[in-house]
C-alpha cells in the first residue's frame, strides 16, 4: 500500500487547525475557509497591534494579549507565536529580552513592545498588503 505524499500547502494548513481540509487525501483543499482563515489571521495581528498601542510605552506582556485574545474568542490555543513571528518577521514588534522568540515569549512571560516602524505602520493605517487588519 503507497502512503500519501502531502503538499507543502497540506501540511500549513493541516499544522494550523485553523482550516478544514476536505478531500485530504486527494489534495483538494476548501478555498473558502482558507480566505477566511486568513482574514481571521489578519484581525488577530490587527487586535494584538491595536493593544500594543494602548500599552505602557507600547508593550505588554504576551501572557495578557493571549488572554484577551482568547477571552474574546479570537483564539483557542493561548499559545500565540504564529501571529507574534508574523509581526516579529515585518519588523514591527520586538521583544524587551532579546532571549524571547516569537516560539518562547509564552512560555517565558515575555514582553513585546512596538517598534518605530510598528508605530509608523499604524499611523498611517496600515497596509492592504500586509495581511494586518487594523
């Protein structure tokens, strides 16, 4: 019996238990909920943005933008390291202890704070693009 070779595409999808995939093993996916898997990515880096600014001197402790998050149902796992690398990889977030990663600010009670570019980017309302929905 030949096992099935996953795509690439599969694999993201299947890792984010965010989309349903349908027809698995025939390689066909539901674009419908992955459009609307991303604008609910979107406005979750759009929320964590928007808390930011409303932080102390633009920062807060990943601990409480998780539970937010989760508190208003944006969230189920309160682990959140996929929307804080997205927002780490562009530039606008950085973490005040330069041992926390996007992996480990959970974990490790990390504090991310907005960057200048951070700033910028929400002042000028940001970007279609950017896959952010402020």
């Amino acid at each position: 019996m030949r096992e099935y070779q996953y795509s690439y595409l599969e694999i993201a999808l299947f890792q984010t238990e965010q989309i349903e995939i349908l027809g698995l093993g025939k390689g066909e996916t539901n674009m419908a909920n992955f459009e609307e898997t991303g604008r609910a990515n979107a406005a979750i880096r759009g929320y964590i943005l928007r808390m930011l600014v409303k932080g102390r001197q633009h920062s807060l402790m990943v601990r409480r933008i998780s539970n937010d998050l989760s508190k208003d149902g944006l969230v189920s796992d309160p682990d959140i390291w996929e929307p804080l690398k997205y927002l780490a990889d562009m530039g606008l977030i950085e973490f005040t202890d330069v041992r926390i990663t996007p992996y480990t600010a959970y974990e490790r009670d990390g504090v991310v704070r907005l960057t200048t570019k951070g700033v910028r980017f929400i002042e000028n309302g940001g970007d279609d693009e950017a896959g952010i929905d402020l």
